[in-house]
C-alpha cells in the first residue's frame, strides 16, 4: 500500500495541454476516483501514475518514493484497463498467473496466489474456464484478479466497467467497493460516469480541461460544489441555473429574485453578475413548503413536460409564457426553465399553472465570471428576519 502524491503535473502534447497543473494526493488506502468529461485529462493524469506518460512538467511520487521517472514495472502498481484482453487460448488460471509466471515465481507460490485472487473476485471453480465461456462481468474480474495477484500498492483502474451492460455494471461498483474493503489498497479510479464516482469512492477529483477542479468527498462536491463547473457536472440531474445580477440587498434574475444580505456577497457591488443555483429537489411546490425551514418567495410558473422516473418526477417548468412560446422554434435559453423532482404522489398536471418555491438553505451563488462559489446556502435575510421575530413575539 502507498500514498500517491503529484506535484504541479503538467502534459502537453503538441497544440494541447491535456493536464494542466495538477497538484493533488491520494492517501494511503484511499478510493479515490478522477472524472469529468470525455477529453478532460483523466486518463492522462492516470498513465503518469501509472509511468505510461511522462509529464512535460511536474514530479510523480508514490509512498516516499519519486517515480516520474521509474518505468511502469517498477513503480508497484496494477493496472485494469476498459478493453479486458485476456488471452483467449489461454483458461482463467493461465490468464490471472500470466504476469506471475513472466516473473518466475514458483508454482507453489503461483497457484497460491491465483487461488486466494480469484475467491476475492468470487471466480472460484472457473479456473479451467476459456475465456468464450465467460460472462462480460466475468471477464472483467479475470482482468481484476491479473491485478490483484501482483500484489501492488497502488491499484490503477481506467473505466473498468464502461464495456458492462447497466445491470452489470452497478452490480460490479458493489463488487470494487467490497474488494477495496478487503484489500486495503489504494485505488485510483478513472471514469467519465458521476454515478460511479459518487458511489465508490473516497473522494473524487473532478477534472475539466486539464485543470483539477476539486478533490473532496462526493457529498463535498454535491453540496459545495468549488465552482459552476462542478455543479453542473456533479449531480444527476443537474442543477438549474438562472443568470443574476446583484440589485441593493439582492439578485435578480430574469423571472425571479433571491433576497440576500450585501455581506454575504463579501465585495459585490450593483451590477456584479451571480448565477445562482439551485439542485431540482430543492425546487418545491408552494403549497408543500410548510416543511421548508427558508423558503423563498413563490415564483408564478407554467409546468411543462413530467417525467415520471418511477421514486420521483422530474417536472420541467417554463418561468414566462414567452419562453413557453419560444420553444416551438428554439430551445428556450436555461434561465427560462426549471427542473423541479417532486414524490411520485405529487398531484400536479402538464400544462398547468403552480407556484413554486425555492429553498433558500440550498441555493448556491456563483460569480459568473469566473465561476467560483461564493456561498452555498443563504441563511440570512435581514429585511424579512426581522418581520418574522415580529410575527413570532406577536403570536
Ligand atoms: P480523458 O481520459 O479525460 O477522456 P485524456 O487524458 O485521454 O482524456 O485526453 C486529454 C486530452 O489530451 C484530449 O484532448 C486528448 O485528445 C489529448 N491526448 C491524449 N493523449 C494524446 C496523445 N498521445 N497525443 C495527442 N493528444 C493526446
């Protein structure tokens, strides 16, 4: 086991910077799961752990050791890889003791190895197996089982599961987590699926064009997502988001405005641009809001297409008749529409007039400009504080 640990890692290729900077570590132990979309430098920021890649610029270091310039086999780590190639003349026994045996360890030791590998990706009694005999799901845990006979300290997995069917692949995130659990090793994980890296992992590294975005816990980036990127990216599905821009001790948005005290807005003065944010279940019909602690004013809308998912409904709302009109010729622009989820029991109709509400305690403020978060959750609200400790010494 080893901690993994990149210092400013840069690489470029000809006109593109596929990593840009990255500075991050990964503990020892530790599930920790690169993702963003397609061409955003995982895969690159992987292969110079991994010594597939060396960078441009920057260190690589795993345990106390650097290893930037170390050739893949001598750096102790495992790789499994989206594409399985197994051997196909080869049965499931010959296939996992493959590397072991290029490294002449003894039979013993070999048969030992192979054995205990494959009772921990629960492949015991296919040792005999061709690969033709074996499921999609199957193959991949030979490939796993290749990985964990090496005995590593560091664990590389580059999209092992992007080639599983759906079903499959939820049933084989159960099955790392359970093999993280009993192995101990560290893991680094790349994948462009959030769903797969909110559930395995310790943390997540989220990356977008080269640049680490944020590394924290998957609920640390839903919640508190650093910036606007990380929030549209982190949750599914994503988070709405309206243009504003602040007006005295608020924002205002083209359908809607957010009360908000200035000293929560550190800086900003009249005109500044703030997206403002807020995640579909965090969207609530008026009429529930009772159980809502800060809710928002109610914001007139029109309800669009419902989207029953069977746990929940995702309602589309429209904010303007005219955005309702645009559609028929060209997709509304975002600040128009709303995604609410509501309980499957929810009464509500296509096509229907509803007041909503947002939840104050959920709304993310962003600078548009650069993106960066300014606040998750608005707790004060000092005009109408004021007015509800009043309500509550009258009552
Ligand atoms: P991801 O794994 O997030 O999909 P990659 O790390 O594979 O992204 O690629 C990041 C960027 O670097 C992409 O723009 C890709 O086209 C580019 N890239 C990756 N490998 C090479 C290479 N060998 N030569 C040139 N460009 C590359």
């Amino acid at each position: 086991m080893a901690r993994v640990r990149l210092e400013n890692v840069t690489k470029r290729y000809e006109d593109v910077t596929a990593v840009d900077d990255v500075s991050l570590e990964v503990e020892d132990g530790e599930f920790v799961t690169f993702v963003g979309p397609s061409g955003c430098g995982k895969s690159t920021t992987m292969e110079t752990v991994a010594g597939l890649t060396r960078p441009t610029e920057g260190r690589v270091f795993i345990g106390d050791d650097e290893v930037t310039d170390l050739a893949p086999k001598d750096r102790g780590v495992s790789m499994v890889f989206q594409n399985i190639a197994l051997f196909p003349h080869m049965d499931v026994f010959e296939n996992i003791s493959f590397g072991l045996r290029l490294r002449t360890y003894d039979d013993d030791e070999i048969r030992r190895r192979v054995e205990g590998a494959a009772e921990i990706v629960q492949l015991e009694g296919m040792l005999e197996r061709m690969p033709d005999e074996l499921s999609g799901g199957q193959r991949q845990r030979v490939a796993i089982a290749r990985a964990i006979v090496r005995n590593p300290n560091v664990f590389l997995m580059d999209e092992p599961l992007a080639n599983l069917d759906a079903k499959l692949r939820v049933h084989m995130r159960t099955e790392l987590q359970r093999l993280h659990r009993e192995l101990g090793t560290t893991i680094i994980y790349v994948t462009h699926d959030q769903a797969e890296a909110m559930t395995m992992s310790d943390r997540i590294a989220v990356l977008n064009e080269g640049r680490l975005q944020q590394i924290a816990p998957p609920l640390t980036c839903y919640n508190e997502p650093s910036n606007l990127f990380v929030a549209g990216f982190i949750g599914s599905p994503s988070m709405n988001f309206a243009d504003g821009t602040v007006v005295g001790d608020g924002i205002e948005t083209p359908h809607f405005d957010v009360d908000v005290d200035r000293e929560t807005l550190a800086g900003a003065t009249d005109g500044d641009e703030i997206t403002v944010g807020v995640r579909p279940e965090d969207v609530h019909l008026a009429e529930n809001a009772r159980s809502i602690e800060a809710a928002s004013d109610p914001i007139d809308v029109r309800t669009d297409v419902l989207e029953p998912m069977g746990d929940e409904v995702f309602v589309y709302l429209l904010l303007t008749e005219s955005a309702e009109r645009s559609m028929e010729e060209d997709p509304a622009s975002s600040s128009d529409q709303l995604l609410m989820s509501v309980t499957p029991d929810t009464e509500i109709r296509e096509n229907q007039t509803v007041e909503i509400v947002l939840d104050r305690s959920k709304i993310h403020l962003f600078e548009t400009q650069t993106g960066e978060a300014i606040v998750h959750g608005i707790t004060d609200r000092p005009d109408r504080e004021s007015e509800s400790t009043t309500e509550e010494v009258d009552s």
